[in-house]
C-alpha cells in the first residue's frame, strides 16, 4: 500500500507542476496582452494630441494667501 501512496503523491506532485507551469505561461500570455493593449492606446492618444492644434490659455487672476486680490 505504501508503494501505491508513493506513486500517487509523485504523480500528484507532476500534475501540480506542469499546472504551475502553464498558469505561469498563460499568466504571462494575459501580461503580454494587456501591456500590448496598454502601448497600442498610449500610442492612439498620442496620435489625437498631435493631431490637435494647441489652444490658447485663458488669462486667470491670480490669488493672494492673504485674501486680498
């Protein structure tokens, strides 16, 4: 009986590794996605900055700690 525990705790012990293993390759599969996704809409949010004209600031009144203007 004991050589039959013996195996199973061995094979246990491959099924845990090679499932590990492929959560760690899917995990870095989803990683490689999201940060493609991420660059491919930074690069897209460059692109409509660049295309738009600058716009003229406003002029704003400037404020004393004091409380007078």
């Amino acid at each position: 009986m004991t050589e039959y525990r013996r195996r199973l705790a061995e094979q246990d012990v491959a099924r845990r590794a090679f499932a590990d293993a492929h959560l760690d390759e899917l995990t870095a599969l989803f990683c490689d996605r999201v940060l493609a996704e991420h660059d491919e809409h930074e690069q897209q949010r460059l692109g409509r900055l660049m295309c738009t004209p600058p716009q003229p600031r406003t002029p704003r009144a400037r404020h004393t700690a004091g409380g007078r203007p």
